[in-house]
C-alpha cells in the first residue's frame, strides 16, 4: 500500500463509527477514562486532547485527570474505574489479560459491560493509530 493512501484515511469518519459506543451499557464516566488512558498509552496528542475535552464535559474531576497515568497508585479512582483500565492497560498494550486483571473485570462488570468495555478501548485504539498515520 503506498503512503499516499493513508491520506484518505478521514479520521472523523472512524469516530462516527465509534460514537455508537457512547450509548453502550458502560458508564459514560469509565467508558471515557478507558478511552482516554488508551490514548495515552497510544500516544496520541489529538486523541488525548479530544477525550480530556470529553472527560471534563462529563464532569470527571481535573484531579482524577492528573492522575490518570498514576491511577493504580491512586486512591481517586474507585473500583469499577480501576477493574477498567486494568483492562484497558492489558488490551492496549497487546498482552492477555493476567488471571487477577480478568477475575477483577468479570467481578466489576456485566458480560456486556466488559463487552462494550472492550470495544470501546479497541476502537480507541485503532482511531489513534489511524490519526497518528493520517497527521504523521
């Protein structure tokens, strides 16, 4: 494929698709912190900016935002939000799930919560690859 090719990848389009996530079973609030240390970890600039404008519209607090990075050495996060970026942490940076990650993901959320968990993560994923190719 040439180089020239992803060019025509239109980023919005991607997140049209991936909107549909915003009305799964998940909290919006974990859904969105999942997203965002999923762009971090994917280092992508606009995508980190664009969920942090997310997070904040949702109300999630500055100092939870700070510490995101930090959140299994953080007591801000409860543990529904920490039982999700584990999970987010496993998928995100291409490793299973370790026994203790899956135990506490399948305690923390209903099979179709940590579905659409998942999904939320894998499209945020593939959205930052695909912004970092399309702007890089």
């Amino acid at each position: 494929m040439s180089t020239d090719k992803w060019q025509t990848i239109d980023v919005e389009n991607i997140d049209k698709s991936a909107r549909a996530l915003h009305a799964c079973s998940l909290d919006p609030s974990i859904r969105c912190l999942a997203e965002l240390r999923a762009s971090q970890i994917n280092g992508c600039l606009s995508c980190t900016h664009f969920r942090r404008e997310q997070a904040e519209a949702l109300g999630i607090s500055a100092d939870k935002l700070a510490a995101l990075a930090a959140w299994s050495e953080s007591d801000a996060f409860d543990e529904r939000e920490k039982a999700a970026l584990a999970w987010c942490e496993s998928f995100t940076h291409f490793r299973p799930a370790n026994p203790a990650t899956r135990k506490l993901a399948l305690t923390a959320f209903s099979p179709r919560e940590l579905a659409d968990l998942t999904m939320a993560i894998e499209m945020t994923s593939a959205l930052s690859r695909a912004s970092r190719r399309a702007t890089g």
